[in-house]
C-alpha cells in the first residue's frame, strides 16, 4: 500500500485564477476575424504583409508514378458574355402592419426551404409575366432562390446614368404555382441594380483573373457565378431537390433519381441517412501543367442523417423504446427534447396546414391541462379538442408538445403534430453513441462513394446535356479527371538502435524494445472505478496489474511492485487520486467502467492539479486483455504509457539530414462547441478558442506541447507569439541556448478563404518574434487542412469490386463500383479498395497560384481516404517540393501508441490533441465557476487565463507527451 500522508481538503477541484480587477469598460479584440492580430501589429508598429503566396515550386519528383482517379470534373465556357448582378427583393402584406419578406435569409432548414420555394415560384412566373423586361427569350437569367440574380442582359440599359436603377413588378400569387401563394392578391418583387461593374466572362477572363498569386486581384465573382450556375436545375426544380449552404444538394425521392435502397440506414431516434453531394468550384491547373487556370467542380458523395416525416408521438416512441400512452419521466422528457426541440412541424386538424417550431415537452398531459377559453370559462386541452375540433383524443394521458407559433407557445396533443420533411439532423440532436453511429454509416467505401458521386451528379443535372448549363455556354465533363501521382518509398523505422530496424509490412509495423524506455515511477498505483453495479474483481485487476507490468518490462520499463491497487466508487476517485499524490504517486492507471462518461475530463484536471500522469482506459477493453488475451491491446496500452512517462518507442531513419538544426512546430485548433459560442458570448462569459501545440525542442524525432486561450471567432491567429516563444525557448533548453537554424510550422484551421489574412495579419507577427531570437532564422509555414471536397480512388477501383461482388441493379455510370453496402467476408476490406500511404499528387488539380501537394500518408480502416492538403505560405529556405513533400510523410511515422502511419503529420496530430487537452481542462476549471469578459483586453485576459490551466507551470511536464 501507498505510504498515507496528510491530506488537503479539497479532492480534485481545480481552482480557478484569480480574474484581474476591473479598471475600464472592455472592448472585444474579436469583433472581426483578424482584429485581435490587427491591434496586435498596431501596438507593436507593425505592416500587414502583402497579400501575396511565394511563388510556386515545380512539382516533385521522388516515387514511382502511379495513375489515380479523382472527383474532379473539368469545366469548358463556350460563350463569351458580359455577366450583370442584381438584388431581388420579394415582399407581401398580410396586414396593414405586419409585412412578410420572402428573400429575408433563415436558418433553420424548414424555413430556407420554404423561402426559397415560394422565392423561386414568384420569379419564374415573373420570368413569363415580365419577359419583355426581363428579355426572357434571349436572356440567360442565374438565381440563387433567394436575393441574387444574375442576367446576361443589362436590364437597366435604357436608363441614363444618374437614374436610380429599380423595377418594381407587382405579382398576384394567385397565378404562381404554389399553392401557400394563392391568397395573396399583391406580391411585391423588387430588382435593383447593383454597384458592381458587369464581369467579363469567358475562359480567357477566368484564366486570368481567377486565380492570382496576388490574392486581392482575384475576382471572387467567377466563383459565385459558377456555383450558382451549377446549382441553377435543383434551384428551380425545388421540388425535386434540396439546396442547401456550401453546395450540398440533396434529393425529396432519392430512389427515384437512382441511388440504391442500401443508401438509406435507419440509425434512430426517427433519423434516416439520406445520400446527396457536395459540389464546390476549384479554379486548378489542368493537364496543361504550371502556368495554366482552369475552372473545374469538386463533388464528393455524402451521406447526412435527417428526420423522418413522422407523427411526434412515432418518434417520441423510437427515441425512448416505448410507446406514449400516458405522461413519460422529467429524465426522458429531457432526453426528448434534446433530440427535437426547434424542429418544425404541422398540424392538419384544422382543415389546413399549419407550421409550428418544437419548444418543449410539457409535464401534463390534455386530460389535465386546462386552460382559460376567450368567453372566461376554463377546458382540458382534451376535452376543446372534443368540443371545438370533433376529435376525441386517443392518448389524452400523453404529454402535450409546447410549440411556437408567430411568437406564442401553445400547447398541442403529440397524436396531432407531425415532424415536418427535410430537416437535417443537428449535432445538438444526437446523442454521443448516435454520433458514432452515423459518422459510421456516412463512411461509405470508395466504390460506393463514386456511385453516389455519379447518381448525384446526374440527378443534379450537372452534365453535359443540362438545359440551364447550355445557355449559359457552359460544359461539364461527364467523366472525372485522372491525374498522374506519385509513391513515395516506404518510411524506415529504428527501434532500440539503428540496427534493429522495425519490420514493416503493407505499412504496419510491431515493435519490439523502444528507443528510449522511459524512467519508471518510483511509487505508482492502479484502481478499478465503477458502479456498485460494475463486475470487476480484485483477482481480475490484479491479473490486469501483472499483465500490464510484464509488458512494461518486456519494453524495457522496469515497473516497481504497485504501491496501490484497488476498486474505488466513481464519487471517491477524486479523493482515492489526492490521496495518492500527497502520498508520492507520480503514475496512476486507472480502469473506468464504460457507463460512466463523466470522468476522463475530472482526470485530466487532477493530473495537471498534481503534476501526476494518469492514464485510463475503458473497463471492457480490460476485461478483453484479462479474459480474452488481447496482447496487441495490452500492447498499444504500454506504448502510451511510454510516452507519457517520458520515453521514446522508435524513430525513422533520418539518412538525408532533414530535422538537422530544424525546429518543427504543429498548432491546432479547438473552437468551441457547435451551439453555445453565441450564447456564453450573449451572457457576457468568456468562450475561446484553444490552441494546442507542439515541437521537437527536446529530441529531433519526439514532440510535445502546451496548449493557450485565444479569442473565439478569429482566422489568424494572435497567441502564434507565444507559440513561438515557448517553442523556441523550448529547443534552446536542449540546445545549450541555440537558436534553430530553420523553422517549419504546420498549422491547421486556415481555409482557402482566410489564406490572404493568415499572410498579411499573421505572418507579421511570426516574423517579428522569430527576429527576436535571431534573424538568421528561416521559415517555412505550411497549412494544412481536410476540409475539403477533394477525393482520389485507385484507378482499377472499379475491376477491384467487380471482381468481388455482383454488380449493383440500376447502376449508371463507368466509373462506379458495384456494392452499395459493407463488404462480405472475403471481399476487400477498405485498405484494400483505397489509395496507399504515401500517395502525393501536386499538379493538375492544385490551385496554380500557390504551391500545394495532397498527402495520403495513412491507412484507411474505414469508409473513403481524405486525404489532407497542404498549402505552402511562406518559405524562406526555398525548399524544394519533393523536400517538403518527403519532410512531411516522414513526420507522419511518429505516432508511436500504433504501428499505423497518421492521415497528419505527428507534430501537429499532437498539437490538435493538445487543443482537445486545453478545452478539456477549460471545460473542468470554468464550468462550476464560469469567467466573465470582465474589463481591459480579452487577449491580456486569456493569457493570464491560459497560464492558470495549463501545463506551462508544471516544468515536469512541458517535455514529455503527457497527452498521448
């Protein structure tokens, strides 16, 4: 047993920093999405960099050339035409003082569905009623069912210059076809010309003025046109089809536009997955190489679960496992609402349809609930619904639903309101085990995923044959691009010495002894925690504890005997934890039942509060290496032990010299929860992004980090100063106080859009604290991202399937697969049917005015590869392609719990679990005691904050990746 010595009296709550008092109304630093870093350069008496990439690098040339399939379709423009912008804007009166604005931008699906429909039936019988304005005959009109259209007339050409340029176009609803229109007698659809200049708009002006290495001259308006070009048939056809943001389209009758019964899944709660695409317009290079600018759209398949059409009481039923008869537990009242409140639905038993938004569940049911009747007498909801309606209720027991209507909540029997269609299903609707169930089912194989790609490209009529598409002289390929890649060597691996080199085959690898063993606890511990519930003994922990030692043995960590081993109760872990500490423990292994979810987070606090690793895992995962002999899961357990301890496992064999004198760095992103930025923000609490971190200051080949607090809703990135500082401060630490010679940094959460930002707003500040240390230093800064549409397939993919499985009824395309469903046994598994590691493709489908190259450096376990793209945005070594190319493949062997390479590279895989660290350890210290905006600099005070949680303060920790 552990030596007892006194103890605190608190267990485990980390307290939270003292909050600096005020001395001035504060002014947020994140009004805009660079401001922080703005001000920034302002107080150090900085210059925004010039929006400009470096110029591009040749494509690289190390690996065989392999041919590979892409989702690319090339883009040809026939026509030359000048393009006109105008604002629509569609209004009604229902009263004399309540107007309705149907171009008016929602949020909610139901609502920008419905907008859009009534939208699009109002201008295309304006397109008929006013053809001699609109010159419909002769016209090529682009809308986007809302506020924007585009024409290839100028509209306003007889107007002179200082006329206001407006039509007014009176509709009487009535004649459109939409039937929620026919009561309107006076629809007033406005078109205004706007300021911009008409776009000159062919294949030469694209080429031109579409993609620039100086970011502010390029034209942002080829991009809008084509998109909405593209989208113009399910646009109009919105009966058919569901246009959504960011080009995701997806169709009312899937079935009916080909895709196959397999594509639906049922995954609960009365949500179904419904397949659609995701399209969006790349301008890239071509087949003609470097030089070149070509438009060209991107479609990947995707699979997004939605609420099934379907009475409430029919999904309250699927939701909870039972039916609703009478009135349901406050516990699964919650549980209910959590799933359907601010979905819109409707109700019929008043001879019309009616559209609601879900507020709530109330605790009563209609046979109890009264409520007063407008000549001041009272009735039960049943018995009004009895009396007014002639409806006698089947389940008055049950619950009655709080709706919203027009500002109102009322209060409606469940049997009579049903979920209305096309509602996508929210982050915030599902529940944790829901999540993985439908990240799953959307991870569909690449076979599938081009035949969803292909249907969807049909049903979309983005083909050569589209109506829209051809007067507007455009032309869509109907096959996708097949682009030349290439594969690098495999990745060599070193274990104890150079000379045991790791064996690796179709790129997984076992290892054996570890590089450097890491230094044992000299007083550790391991519990068991659960419920009263929880079957787990004394003599299976004590199996696990034996098992776990031999294995850190047999690895060169030699293990003392336990200094502790027990089965705790979930409410005295925190104490068991504080007890250990105080007593010398500097290792905990502990063994968590899998129904309790509540804990890892409390660990992590403790861990940082007492400078004291603690490792967990699931109660199952043991019971498998106990009862089942899982040694490969034992295995992987050691390995992160190792790591956290302070060890090594293995490192690549680094023969070209690459991390000589290099200081690699990884920062990721954790933004704040889907949902409650806004919120917390609205309240005046403070609810930043957290930005992880890691470096090789220590050793060339191991990393490990910090994390800081940065103000929410920004593109660049204010707290890269500190970054730098304590990466750099790091490496001298280990350096005998020198500087690196050279600098790479690979970053994520920069999108296409925010790359001119990152250069002029960010750099700055890299560069100036670089020269802090030394301005000999170079640089290099890579972006890195996966959110993208890009996908790539072997190109015998569909000879692969062929051979394995029959061919699916009704499948359309060439370049599809066969199976719509998971593989039988005996099929191709999914590493199978996808790329290899090692894939790099860096011409032709990249953008020509910066330097960029697609990794597929990973294994595919599961569904389709996505493949991580990386854009170079600044380099001062004038590295080559094929350097950085190897450089960052090699970097992405150095996971170490896994013989798997990763889809990123290790430093920053690292740096974005230290993110989920820091906002794990945010979540803990701010949750009992959230922290005001309060007054001064939010910057200033998220510093000050970050510096109380993270584990900046525990120097025993800094080196070491204690969050592997």
């Amino acid at each position: 047993m552990l030596p007892l010595r006194k103890t605190t009296d608190q267990y485990g709550v980390l307290p939270p920093p003292a909050v600096p008092p005020p001395n001035a109304t504060i002014t947020s630093d994140s009004r805009t999405a660079n401001e922080a870093c703005i001000a920034r350069l302002q107080q150090l008496q900085l210059q925004p960099f010039p929006k400009i990439y470096p110029t591009t690098k040749p494509p690289g040339n190390r690996g065989s050339s392999v041919d590979i399939q892409t989702n690319v379709f090339g883009i040809e423009i026939q026509k030359r035409s000048d393009i006109y912008q105008y604002s629509v804007s569609i209004k009604t009166d229902l009263t004399s003082s309540k107007e309705v604005v149907f171009t008016k931008k929602g949020k909610e699906d139901f609502v920008v569905r419905e907008r859009h429909g009534k939208c699009c039936s109002i201008l295309m019988h304006a397109f008929d009623r006013y053809s001699e304005f609109f010159r419909t005959n002769e016209n090529t009109l682009i809308y986007d069912g809302q506020s924007m259209m585009y024409s290839t007339f100028d509209l306003f050409q007889e107007s002179s210059d200082g006329e206001t340029k407006t039509k007014l176009l009176p509709i009487n609803g009535n004649d459109t076809d939409h039937e929620d229109l026919k009561s309107l007698p006076y629809i007033k659809l406005e078109v205004h010309a706007t300021k911009n200049p008409p776009v000159k708009f062919s294949q030469e002006d694209i080429g031109r003025r579409s993609s620039d290495s100086r970011i502010d001259s390029i034209h942002g308006a080829y991009h809008h046109i084509l998109e909405l070009a593209l989208n113009q048939s399910c646009i109009r056809d919105f009966t058919r089809c569901m246009v959504f943001e960011n080009g995701k389209i997806f169709f009312v009758n899937p079935l009916e536009e080909g895709f196959s019964r397999d594509d639906f899944v049922d995954v609960g709660d009365g949500k179904q997955m419904m397949p659609g695409i995701k399209k969006t317009v790349q301008f890239i290079e071509g087949p003609y190489g470097r030089g070149q600018s070509n438009p060209s759209v991107v479609i990947d398949g995707m699979k997004v679960a939605f609420h099934k059409e379907q009475p409430l009481n029919e999904k309250i039923r699927e939701i909870i496992s039972k039916n609703v008869t009478d009135c349901i537990s406050d516990f699964e009242r919650e549980r209910c609402v959590a799933v359907i409140k601010g979905l819109d639905c409707y109700t019929t038993h008043a001879k019309r349809v009616r559209h609601l938004t879900i507020e709530g569940i109330h605790h009563e049911g209609a046979r109890k609930s009264r409520f007063q009747l407008k000549d001041g007498g009272a009735s039960t909801v049943a018995e009004y619904f009895r009396d007014h309606y002639k409806i006698e209720l089947r389940y008055p027991n049950a619950n009655l639903v709080v709706c919203k209507e027009r500002g109102n909540l009322n209060f409606y029997p469940m049997e009579l309101v049903f979920i209305s269609p096309n509602q996508r299903v929210k982050i915030s609707q599902q529940t944790s085990a829901q999540s993985q169930k439908t990240t799953k089912e959307s991870a569909v194989l690449p076979d599938v995923r081009q035949r969803i790609i292909m249907t969807g490209k049909i049903a979309a009529k983005i083909s050569s044959d589209s109506k829209y598409l051809n007067e507007f002289g455009l032309s869509v390929c109907d096959e996708p691009l097949m682009v030349t890649g290439r594969i690098l060597p495999p990745v060599k691996l070193e274990g104890r010495t150079s000379a045991n080199m790791l064996p690796i085959k179709d790129n997984k690898w076992r290892l054996g002894q570890y590089a450097r063993p890491a230094q044992a606890p000299k007083v550790w511990a391991m519990y068991a925690v659960g419920l009263p519930s929880s079957r787990f003994t004394p003599a299976l922990l004590s199996k696990f504890g034996d098992e776990f030692s031999a294995m850190c043995r047999s690895k060169g960590i030699e293990m003392p005997a336990l200094g502790d081993i027990d089965l705790v109760l979930a409410q005295d872990i925190e104490k068991k934890l504080s007890i250990a500490a105080d007593a010398g423990c500097t290792f905990v292994y502990i063994i968590t039942d899998d129904a309790i979810t509540n804990l890892h987070q409390k660990y992590k606090a403790m861990e940082s509060l007492h400078s004291m690793v603690i490792q967990d895992m699931k109660m199952s995962k043991a019971h498998a290496v106990v009862s089942q002999g899982k040694k490969l899961t034992l295995e992987n357990i050691v390995n992160k032990t190792n790591m956290k301890l302070g060890g090594n496992n293995y490192i690549f064999t680094d023969s070209k010299k690459y991390l000589d004198d290099i200081l690699v760095i990884g920062v990721g992103i954790s933004q704040p929860p889907p949902g409650n930025k806004f919120i917390l923000e609205g309240t005046g609490l403070l609810n930043p992004m957290v930005i992880g971190f890691a470096h090789n200051g220590k050793e060339k080949q191991e990393f490990s980090g910090d994390f800081v607090l940065s103000p929410a809703g920004q593109d660049t990135l204010v707290v890269v100063e500190e970054v730098l500082k304590q990466s750099i401060s790091g490496y001298q630490k280990w350096h005998d106080g020198q500087c690196p010679k050279r600098i790479i940094m690979y970053r994520s959460g920069v999108s296409e859009g925010s790359q001119g930002n990152v250069i002029a707003y960010e750099l700055p500040l890299i560069r100036s604290t670089i020269d802090s240390f030394s301005k000999k230093i170079q640089f290099v800064y890579i972006a890195v991202s996966k959110d993208h549409s890009y996908r790539f397939f072997k190109s015998n993919l569909n000879t692969l399937t062929k051979s394995n499985t029959a061919i699916s009824k009704g499948q359309q395309s060439s370049v599809t697969g066969s199976r719509s469903a998971m593989p039988a046994a005996g099929a191709p598994k999914a590493w199978d049917l996808n790329i290899a590691p090692g894939i790099i493709v860096d011409s032709v489908i990249t953008n020509p005015a910066c330097s960029q190259f697609f990794l597929n450096s990973h294994i595919t376990l599961q569904g389709s590869a996505k493949t991580p793209l990386y854009t170079v945005l600044s380099d001062d070594t004038h590295a080559s392609m094929a350097s950085l190319e190897e450089l960052t493949y090699n970097l992405c062997h150095l996971h170490q719990i896994v013989g798997l390479p990763t889809s990123l590279p290790t430093p920053l895989y690292v740096a974005n679990e230290y993110a989920k660290r820091g906002r794990n350890l945010w979540n803990e210290a701010y949750s009992r005691n959230p922290v005001p905006r309060g007054t001064g600099s939010e910057s200033e005070l998220l510093q000050e904050l970050s510096n109380a949680i993270n584990y900046k303060a525990f120097g025993s920790f800094l080196d070491r990746r204690v969050n592997a």
